[in-house]
C-alpha cells in the first residue's frame, strides 16, 4: 500500500479544527490505519489549538501527514518562531498545559523544528505497521490474504459427508474463515456492511438461478 504524503493549508481557528479532524479520518482509513484514527485526530486538535492559543486566532498554518517509517508523522506548520510549545505537568485543576501533554501520552515521540521563517510542531505516533508499505499485523488478515492467494489456483475443496459433530467444526471454521475476510475488507479501506450487502445479492441472485 502507498502511504503518500500530503498536506492542507488552514486557518488556525476554532471552526476549522472539526473540518482537520475528518481529512484525518478520511486518509488514515484510505490507508488502513483505523486503529490510530483517535489518537491522531486527538494530536491534531491539540497542536492546532496550541497554534490558536499562543500564536493567534486566523494565524495562516499548514497541517502535513506523512510516514516516517512505520511511524504516522503528523506536522502543523506556523509562521511563529517565537511561541514554542512546552511541555507542563499540568494537573486537574489546571485550566491550560494539557494539550501537550495529551499529545506526549498519545505519541511516542514529538518534538519542535525552527526555520528562517517557520515552525513546525510535529508528533510521531506508532501504526503496528510491520513495514511502511504493509498492513496492519493482524491474524484474520494474514489468514485472509493467504486464503485469496490460494483462491487463484485451486477451486475450494468440496466437504465429504460429516456426522452432527464434524459440521458443528466445519461450520465453525467457515464463520470464522468469512469473519478474516471481513478484516481484511476493513484493513484495505473498504466498506464492510456495503459489501455484505452485495454478498447477499449475489448468493441470493445465484441460488434463484439453480
């Protein structure tokens, strides 16, 4: 799978924060990374409100998504290089201090980078990629990819006869063979209810046609 980089140009300003948040979802899902959706949309929020808070309302800033190996790199770019964000020890009475502090328990690393006329805030935060290129690690998935490989070059095996018992396992085996698939589908950005819709369809479509 190819994880492009890309970036938006925004305002940092309270409205558009929402807007960030569901660009985040919508490319993290085309890339399959489901499983980190919350905490990036989360760090997202928080770097873009520390912009907000100690830069300024309608500051012009660019929010940049990219891998970094098998790390999701999240940037928010701003034109102040004076304002850096810190970390505080903020407690439950504190009224600010939380939002790098939120992004630093999300993340696993983060850190500020100064230029001539820039800042970029970034954070890095852990994917369970085996590669950058790859898929999530997951069990279902792995026994999914390896039954459409097989599915290539051989028909699926006709079942013999089997006692009560026998098919109580081999209908077992058959659920859960569907539910991988259903893994997979998911992990590949794809939608799971539309396209148990069309499995339906079909199966029912071809047994009217027996």
């Amino acid at each position: 799978m190819r994880r492009k980089p890309w970036e938006l140009a925004f305002t940092a300003e309270p409205k558009e924060v929402a807007g960030l948040r569901r660009v985040v979802r919508l490319h993290l899902g085309l890339w399959g990374l489901h499983g980190i959706v919350d905490q990036a949309q989360l760090c997202v929020s928080e770097l873009v409100s520390n912009v907000i808070t100690h830069v300024g309302s309608g500051t012009p800033a660019t929010l940049a998504v990219s891998m970094n190996g098998v790390r999701l790199r999240i940037e928010v770019h701003d034109p102040d290089t004076r304002a850096l964000p810190t970390l505080l020890a903020a407690n439950v009475d504190s009224e600010g201090g939380r939002g790098m502090a939120l992004v630093d328990a999300l993340a696993e690393r983060w850190g500020v980078e100064l230029g001539p006329d820039r800042k970029i805030t970034w954070c890095e935060l852990a994917t369970g990629l085996a590669s950058p290129s790859g898929h999530v690690e997951d069990p279902g998935v792995g026994r999914a990819e390896a039954l459409l490989e097989l599915w290539t070059d051989a028909q699926p095996p006709c079942m013999p006869g089997v006692g009560r018992a026998g098919r109580a396992v081999a209908e077992e085996s058959v659920i859960t063979v569907i539910s991988d698939f259903l893994h997979w589908l998911r992990v590949h950005g794809c939608d799971v209810e539309e396209a148990l819709d069309r499995a339906q369809t079909r199966y029912e479509a071809e047994l009217g046609s027996r």
